[in-house]
C-alpha cells in the first residue's frame, strides 16, 4: 500500500489531497480563490500567489487530518505547466516537507495529473488511450499509450477551450468563470438560435477558438449599435457558443481515437466539467468515454497524487533542486 500526498497550486486553487495505490482519496482539500479573482473578471497572478502563501499550510493540514506522516510513502507537487509564482508555492511548501520528514518528492505535470483524475473513478483504464484535456490553460488532444507515455496529435493555436469560455462569458456579462456560467445560461437555450463558426482546420488535430470568440462578439456590437443590447438572447447565444465548442471537440477527439486505434476515451480539465461535453462525447463516440467526477476535472490534488503513484511505482523521484517550469511539457513517447 502507498500514500502519497498530493499538493497543487499552479493557478487559482491551493489544493491538498492523499490518495491510496493511486485510486482511492482519503482526502481531497480544495480551497479556491474564485470569489477572490472574480472582482477581476480572470485570474490575477500576483493576487494569486499570495492567496496561496495564505493558505497552503492550513490546507495541507487538513488533508493530513487523522494521518500520521509516518503513514505516508512520498509527497507530489504540480511544478509546471502554470502560474511561477503560484507553482512556487507549492513546490517549496512539497520540498519543505518532504525534507523534514524524510520523504521522497516528486515533481508532477499538471496535465498528467488531469489526465489520472481518470484513475479515481474505479473504472479500469485500457491503453491506448485518447485523452482530451481541456482547462482554462490547455487543449491538448493527447494518444496515451501506457503509464506516463504520451504522444501529443495537436492542441489549441489560440485560445484554449476554456479560456474561450471565460472571455465569452465575460463578452455576455457573466461572472467569472465563464464555462459554469455559460453552462448554466446556456440551459434555457436553443443551441441552433445562432449559426456560429466552427475552424476545422482541415486533417488537422488543431483547435482554433478565436474566430467563434471574435463571433460572439459581433453579434454583442451589433445589438449594441441598435440599442438592442438588453433584448440580446443571452441564453441563445450561449447555448449556440457552447454547441460549436463541443462539436470541435467531440468530432476531433472522436476521430483522432478512430484513427490511432485507441480503446477508450479520456475526458479531463475543467471544461470536462460540462455535461453537454460529456453527454455529446458519449453519444457520438462508438467508444466507451470515461470522464472525472464533475469535481475531480476542475484542479484538485488527488489527480497528483494519483500521477505520482505510477510515477512512484516507476522509480521516478525529483531532486532537491526541483524547479518550477510555468511552460512544461509532457513527456513525448
Ligand atoms: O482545470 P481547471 O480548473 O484549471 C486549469 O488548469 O486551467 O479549468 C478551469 C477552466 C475555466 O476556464 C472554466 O471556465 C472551465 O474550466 N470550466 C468549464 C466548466 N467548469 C469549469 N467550462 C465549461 N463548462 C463547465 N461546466
Ligand atoms: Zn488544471
């Protein structure tokens, strides 16, 4: 039996969680700074940092409730891809400890934590695998061919999916974050009210979301300009924004598992958090589609610590002179 504690705070969550053998969560601490950075209409990194500094001790401690440290086998940090002086945070709280209590440190990816949120469900995982990781920072169509092997087949070239949610919803005057906002607006909508772009790019693997933000926003101007704005059909729109993100996504994925012959489909990220996404996903793929728990897409550290588990398995460990690395990569095949 392994534990490990996981620990996150490459954006805008400073989270804590110990998992068990990489599948069961003894515990999972998310302590968000939404209602913080929402005054901001985004994520304010500075303000981030420090929220983090704030609260990652008492966070870490109450993951750690009713453990011993000696009952734990090694701590994970994210320490890359994200925010550098929020993946500080973090990293030095992992090695601090890790130090003090004698305990091996891993450095994690954090797309490779979103795609082992997947690990948490109890399904069994079969390779290859297709993972579509879509958060607020990424959206990476990604062919997993065994623990920690990866091929990367394209990604976004602008936006990423969930960045193209948030600054949509910020178009349609919607709280922060833009995706659950949408996503609740978009309930009482026709998804077919506005013939909104779809850039398929050709062949490609690729997404491109700017031209349905620039889209959007025409049509915004348009309502202004005749002083029509508050008969804008909000819910309309936002169910036609949220139809045209999910038929990219769905269709790429879908036809990317096709051709690599994959087994199975992984949802993962935040924006997997959308049940449109999810249900589309499903309906369209003739392969089983796993996704997260509605609150294992978002971030959390029990997809890290579940990572770290196979890392750990490996014989993977970090030095001391881990660093962060705010633009990281995942490992190629
Ligand atoms: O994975 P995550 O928590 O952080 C990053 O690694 O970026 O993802 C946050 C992103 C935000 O852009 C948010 O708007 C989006 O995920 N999101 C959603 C939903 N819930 C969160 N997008 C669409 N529908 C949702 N229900
Ligand atoms: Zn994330």
């Amino acid at each position: 039996m392994v534990r490990i504690l996981g620990i996150e705070t490459s954006c805008d969550e400073t989270a804590a969680a110990v998992v068990e053998d990489g599948r069961r969560i003894l515990s999972n601490v998310v302590a968000s700074q939404i209602e913080i950075h929402r005054r901001y209409g985004g994520v304010f990194p500075e303000v981030a940092s420090r929220q983090h500094v704030l609260s990652i001790l008492p966070v870490i401690e109450e993951a750690m409730a009713g453990l011993g440290w000696d009952e734990l086998d090694a701590i994970a940090v994210t320490h890359g891809p994200g925010l550098a002086g929020s993946l500080l945070v973090g990293v030095n709280a992992a090695k601090g400890l890790a130090l003090g209590r004698g305990l091996p440190l891993l450095g994690i990816n954090h797309i490779e934590a979103h795609i082992y949120a997947n690990w948490l469900t109890g399904n069994e995982i079969a390779f290859p695998a297709l993972c579509l990781v879509v958060s607020g920072g990424h959206t990476e169509l990604i062919l997993m061919s065994d623990h920690g092997q990866y091929r990367r087949l394209g990604g976004t070239i602008d936006d990423a999916a969930g960045e193209a949610f948030d600054k949509v919803g910020r178009l349609l005057g919607l709280e922060y974050p833009g995706g659950p906002a949408i996503e609740r607006t978009a309930q009482y909508g026709d998804p077919t009210a506005f013939k909104l772009p779809r850039a398929w790019l050709g062949d490609s693997y690729d997404f491109s979301f700017s031209g349905l933000k620039t889209a959007v926003l025409r049509i915004v101007k348009k309502y202004e300009s005749q002083g029509k704005l508050q008969r804008l059909p909000l819910a309309d729109l936002a169910a036609s924004f949220q139809a045209a993100v999910v038929d990219v996504l769905v269709e790429k994925a879908r036809r990317a598992a096709q051709e690599c012959g994959a087994r199975q489909i992984l949802l993962a990220g935040g924006v997997a958090a959308n049940k449109t996404l999810r249900r589309e996903m499903a309906q369209r793929s003739a392969l089983p589609v796993l996704c997260p728990p509605i609150p294992l897409c978002t971030d959390n550290a029990a997809m890290v610590a579940s990572a770290a588990y196979f890392r750990f398995q490996a014989g993977y460990r970090s030095g001391w002179d881990l660093d962060v690395i705010p633009n990281l990569k995942l490992p190629g095949p």
